[in-house]
C-alpha cells in the first residue's frame, strides 16, 4: 500500500491593516523555529520597535529548544525518557504548559491530548511515512494515551508519568504558546502594534488603536476563502484536514487523530477559533476539528470570548459560526 503526505500549509492568511495608515508599507522581521517561519510585522511608523521584534523571535528560538521533541536535547525529550521512571522537576516554562494542556484537556472531553503521541506514531504521521495500523496497534497505541496519566505538583514542578511509554507532544498547542510568549516580550518593550504569525495557521495581533489587521481564512481543501476577520487585538488558529494525510486504496486518512477513538477525525474539513490566547487558539482548533460543532457549541457556551468557524467536510454545507470574540468582526463570505 502506497501513501502519500501533504504539505502543511492549509490556511490562507492575507494580512493588510484595513483602516491603517495611508502609506500601506510593512516591515516583516522572520526567523525559521518549530519548522516553520515566525514572523513579526510592523507598519512603517513602528520601525523603532525592530529590537523588540528581534527579541520576540529570540523567544521563539528559546522555546523551540525546550518543547521540541525532535531534539533529544530538549527539555521536552528529556522528560519523555525519565518521567515514567522518576519524578522530573520541569522548567518554568514547559511546567505552566503542561497545566494548561490538561486544563484544555479537560475542558473539551478530551477532544485535545498532548499525549497522543503513541497514536501519531502508530499511523506514520509522526514521521510523515503515514500508513494504515491494525485495530491491535490502535489499541495498544491508545494504552499509552492519556492526559490522565500525567501527574503534575505545582508546588515543586514535579512531572511523574503514570504509563512507560507515554509521551508528550506540544504539535497543536507549541506555535500558539510561543506567540503568545513573543507577545509578551513585546508588550514588556512596549511595542503597541504588530502582527504575529506562526507558519500559516496561528496568528496574534497586538494593538488594534482603533484599526484591525485583515485574516482571510481559507481551508485548503475548500474552493475559495470562506470568512474574513477583522482583527483588533487576539489570537486565531486553525486545524484542517487538509494539512497531512494519507490516501491509500482510494481512501483518505487524516493526520488529526482523535485521542478518544485512537483514529483520525472526519466530518470537519477545517475549524477556526479566535480568542484572547495563541495557544488556546491553536489547541481548540484541534479540538474543534475532532469533536465538531456539537463540542464547540458546548466550550463556548461555557467560555465566553470564544469564536469557532467550522467548515463541513461535505459539499454545499455553510460554515458554522459559534460563539463571540468581541475583538473581531467576522464577515462570511460563502
């Protein structure tokens, strides 16, 4: 059986300032972490803001050799080969992440899992070699699965894994962090604008004064753009179905695997969702994918400034809208 993979940009962000200035000049500051490219993007009239801007991407490099797993000198790594064994004190950073992980955990039936590593690796997708496992590959995969299994104590940053072989991957919450990270390195510079982007699916702007920057979303599975967001000051992330997968036999498996199942997601071609921060944008995105309209009406209506667009694997479906981010005017354009 033959598979093949995708690229990874799925979504199409145009960045513009709709009410900016007249001159309509940008300066775009970009470095190369977690695979993909960080930017910052000032207007003209910021330009003394590059050294913060430097400094927000000098984060960005930081955290990518803390949360990495694909460097067996990270922080990351190195708790994922001792913490089934014995208990490992996690630095500041990677400790709050993890809390937060199992709060999203919890707080989308988990639906998000940073622990769904056992299951990436059993369909391929870890490695981008995807391939269809056996049901008793999945459920071994699914045994070593759990955010359950993680033990954390605040009081000593103490991180313990209740299973050999259980292992964490930031992948769907990482980018977003790391945002909303270099958007904290700016605000303590006083930078009072700029846009953020992480690759092509996480954003964060920083200042709107009464303007908005302009994010055109579109899945790339879908046949155009199919909302645009004006965007005072927030976050947007996004999952898609499109962004990995393999086809074989005629059929087409995802690379988002619902944790819960131990098999790739369907029924939602992308999900949007626009909040206050990065990472919960990028982490419930994913967990929008998977559990659908029927998860994302549930969360926003337990957590107000929550805004999901949800765009149906079939075709002739609108896009859902769910929920309300006050920071952000949507206009649909299917």
């Amino acid at each position: 059986m033959a598979g093949t993979l995708t690229r990874r940009n799925f979504l199409s962000f145009d960045f513009g300032d709709r009410h900016g200035p007249g001159s309509n000049h940008w300066i775009r500051v970009h470095r190369i972490a977690m695979a993909c490219r960080f930017e910052v993007m000032l207007s003209e009239e910021d330009a003394g803001d590059l050294t913060a801007a430097r400094a927000a991407l000098d984060e960005a490099d930081n955290l990518e050799s803390l949360l990495t797993i694909f460097r067996e000198s990270s922080d990351t790594s190195d708790l994922n080969r001792r913490a089934a064994r014995e208990d490992v004190v996690a630095a500041p950073a990677l400790f709050s992440l993890l809390v937060r992980s199992g709060e999203l955990h919890v707080a989308t039936e988990g639906a998000f899992d940073v622990t769904s590593t056992a299951l990436s690796r059993c369909w391929g997708f870890l490695r981008r070699e995807g391939r269809v496992p056996t049901d008793a590959e999945i459920e071994a995969a699914r045994a070593l699965v759990g955010m359950e299994h993680v033990h954390l104590d605040p009081q000593t940053r103490r991180v313990r894994f209740a299973r050999e072989g259980l292992e964490v991957n930031f992948g769907a919450i990482g980018k977003g962090y790391a945002l909303d990270c270099m958007a904290t390195v700016l605000r303590r510079h006083a930078t009072r604008r700029a846009l953020l982007s992480a690759g092509r699916s996480s954003v964060l702007g920083l200042g709107g004064r009464g303007r908005c920057w302009s994010v055109d979303i579109r899945p790339v599975l879908a046949s155009r753009k199919v909302a645009r967001l004006c965007l005072q000051e927030g976050a947007v992330g996004t999952s898609g179905a499109g962004e990995q997968f393999v086809e074989i036999e005629g059929r087409r498996y995802g690379h988002v695997i619902d944790p819960r199942s131990g098999r790739p997601a369907g029924g939602v071609l992308g999900a949007t969702v626009v909040t206050s921060s990065a990472a919960d944008a990028d982490a419930l995105s994913t967990a929008f994918l998977i559990g659908g309209a029927d998860l994302a009406e549930r969360y926003c209506r337990t957590h107000p400034g929550t805004l999901a667009i949800l765009v149906a694997d079939s075709p002739g479906h609108p896009a859902t809208v769910i929920g309300h981010y006050s920071r952000a005017t949507l206009e649909m354009l299917t």
